[in-house]
C-alpha cells in the first residue's frame, strides 16, 4: 500500500508541475526547434533558401548575377575575397547555398561555398561585404580495429573497411622497428584510432592512439603519451621512445636511386668519384622534411647543388639536402625547425640528371653512410612521468588485448 501512495504522489507531482509550467515548457521546446534551424551561423527562417551545386566552366559570380547582385557589387566581393578565396577556384561538384531575402525579388544576402565537407566560404553582402572562413563542428570518435595481412597491409585495412590512410600513419609510427616491405602473409595488427565526421559523414581518420602489430611471432607495441602540452609520442610497453633521432628519409613514397658510395661513376659529368650522400627519386615538387630537430645553417644555390639548404642538428650531427626545385617559405639561416617539417621540394637544379633529393649526412664534420650508422633513440618516458605513462599503457595495452584474433 505505502509504495502506491509513493508512486501516486509521484504522479501528481508531475502533473502539478507540468500544469504550472506549461508556458516554460513551451518555450524551450520552441527555443530547440529554432536551433535546429541554424546553419553555417545563420537563421534560416529569415531567409528564402536556394540550394545548388557548381556545374562544369560555371564561376560564383554567375550564380550571384543570377540572384540580382549587379557586376558592380560582383567585382567589389571579388576585391574583398582575393586574400580569403580564389572567384576562379570554384570546383565543379562543389555544393553552394544562397541566402535570398524574404520578398518576391529574392536577392541574394549571403552566399556560402561549401570547399569541403568541413570547411566553407561565407560571402555576407548585406551592406558592408563580409568574407571569411567557416567550418562546421567535427565529431570524433575511438574505433578499435584489426586485420590479418594476406598480400599487403594496405589491402588488409580495405578488406577490413579501414581507411587507407592508416598506412601512413603506421608506417610513420613503426618506422625504425619494422621494415613494411618485408611484412609476411599472417601477421596482423591491431589499432585504436579516431575517426571523424561531418554532419555524420566520414571525413576522415584522426590521432592513432595505441597499436600492435605482429610480425614473425613478434608483438611490437605502440602507444601514444603526452609528455606535455607541446610533445607526444608513441612508446613501448616499457616506457622507450619508438621514434630515432633522425627519419629514415627526407621524403615519403620514395625509391634509393643511389646509394652512398666512395667511388661512383657521375651521371652527368662522368667522372669516377665519391657519392657521399643517398639519392631519393621522386617527382617533382615532393615534399623534403627535416629529419631531425636543428637549425638552419646553410639555404643557398650553388652550381652543383643547386638549391640546397644544410642543418646543424647539434655538435655531433648535420644533414644536407640537395637539387631543391625551390626552398621553401620562411627557410633561411637561423631558423630552428622540427623532424619532419617540410623544407624544400624535389627537384633536377644543379648537377642532376632527374627530379631527387641527394641527401647528406655529417657525423663530426665527416660524411657518413646514414644506414650504416647506429643513430641514437628518442628520449624516453621522463622519470616524473613514469607511473602515468604505465597506468595508460596498462589499459590501452588490454583494450587492444581484448580484439583477439578470433575476432579478425
């Protein structure tokens, strides 16, 4: 009996307070429909709407002509956008939106050019032209996944529904523990990664967050540790840096067109002489990274170099990189760059034959063979950070326990 008054009293509770605030009930439910409304930061209700999609040799300022804004004013958005957006980079496929005004001419107020599921241009032409960049919030999300190899990692993340990118993103994690071109048919990995989306699309694939990968019997952990704010890396299961001091090379997808040599025959003037440096081929304009932290010392042209740039790492240790199709912005003598912080691009200036990076690396003011060289590691876990990084390895190191192979 005592749980049905409860339950009675309870009831009328409800009722008592539904009937007493009917009205501020109402009114956030209204405030909430109104929300939903709201789109690129605009109102849409205020607006008349009129939705298209760029076609083939049409330019924006068309579709603006189309909806009552003059040449005149044409050219004046033009101006005011040539620093935010190119008129003449309107992509064919490309989704844009008009915001007309609410009466029988319907003339354009705003115009949004949507450049990617995320990112979009707004053109706001009521009275004074505003132009900026707008984007639209990004979900993320964990996903826990695994693949078995049965010809190529890459086709192990497809068969597996995984975004190929992914293979980018583990090779740049195991680059100095695993040799990707010698992976064998029954090794498999497992990965925690984020995912993103755009208004529930997939856009794209965010931060690895913890992997293993086995290879030969062997398990090869890696998980990822914020030491700070403004450094992370990935680790191993007892704390040891997986990252060396310097990347195996300055450009990525590439090909060893000539290795390090003290007699080689020259390509172009023929000569007999040293190659002290490993050649990377690649196309034009491919993007050469630093391989390791350090200060510009050299950014320069020279006859046989051609563009060129050379970095003082520390005492110890300095890399060259040569035949640059162009240096890039902002490097010059002094400037402190990152590992793998784009430099230059590939090129043929100089004495080169082909586009490649001939790249050049000093130990102690002597030029070294890299790859014959045991280079030193990362640093590892710092001592006051120990117990933290253990406790986050222990439970990222179960969760990817837990997709066993049965579950592949």
């Amino acid at each position: 009996m005592k749980r049905y008054l409860v339950l009675i009293v309870l009831v009328l509770s409800t009722i008592f307070y539904l009937v007493n605030n009917t009205d501020r009930i109402k009114i956030d439910f209204e405030e909430k429909i109104k929300e939903s409304n709201i789109k690129f930061g605009f109102d849409l209700d205020s607006f008349s709407i009129k939705n298209g999609t760029i076609k083939e040799g049409q330019v924006l300022g068309e579709i603006l002509y189309l909806h009552h804004i003059d040449h005149n004013q044409i050219n004046r958005i033009v101006k005011k956008s040539k620093d935010i957006f190119d008129f003449r980079r309107a992509v064919p496929g490309k989704k844009y939106t008009v915001l007309c005004s609410k009466d029988t001419n319907e003339t354009a107020q705003v115009f949004i050019y949507e450049k990617s599921l995320a990112e979009y241009v707004v053109f706001d032409i009521r009275n004074e032209i505003k132009v900026y960049i707008g984007k639209k919030p990004i979900e993320t999300k964990n996903r826990l996944s695994s693949g078995v190899i049965e010809s190529s990692l890459w086709n192990a993340l497809v068969n597996n529904n995984l975004s190929p990118a992914l293979v980018v993103e583990l090779e740049a994690i195991y680059a100095w523990t695993l040799d990707f071109f010698k992976i064998q048919k029954g090794d498999y990995f497992t990965v925690l990664f984020e995912e993103k989306y755009v208004d529930g699309e997939f856009i794209g694939i965010g931060d690895v967050k913890a992997s293993s990968f086995t290879h030969s019997g062997n398990n090869f952990y890696a998980f990822y540790f914020e030491e700070n704010e403004l450094y992370g890396d990935f680790f191993d299961q007892e704390g040891n840096n997986l990252r060396k001091t310097f990347l195996r090379a300055p450009i990525k997808y590439s090909r060893i067109s000539s290795r390090f040599s003290k007699r080689r025959k020259h390509p172009v003037t023929g000569q007999w002489k040293g190659h002290f440096g490993t050649d990377y081929a690649a196309p034009t304009g491919t993007p050469i990274m630093a391989t390791a932290n350090g200060t510009i010392s050299r950014a320069s042209y020279s006859r046989n170099n051609g563009n060129y740039v050379k970095i003082k790492h520390n005492t110890k240790y300095s890399t060259q990189y040569l035949h640059m199709s162009k240096i890039a912005s902002g490097i010059k003598k002094g400037k402190f760059v990152k590992q793998g912080d784009v430099i230059g691009y590939v090129g043929s200036t100089g004495l080169a034959t082909g586009p490649h990076v001939c790249y050049r690396f000093w130990k102690n003011g002597r030029q070294v063979d890299p790859y014959k060289e045991k280079l030193p590691a990362g640093e590892p876990i710092k001592k006051e950070n120990k117990e933290n990084y253990m406790l986050l390895k222990d439970s990222l190191l179960q969760l990817l326990q837990s997709e066993t192979l049965y579950d592949l």
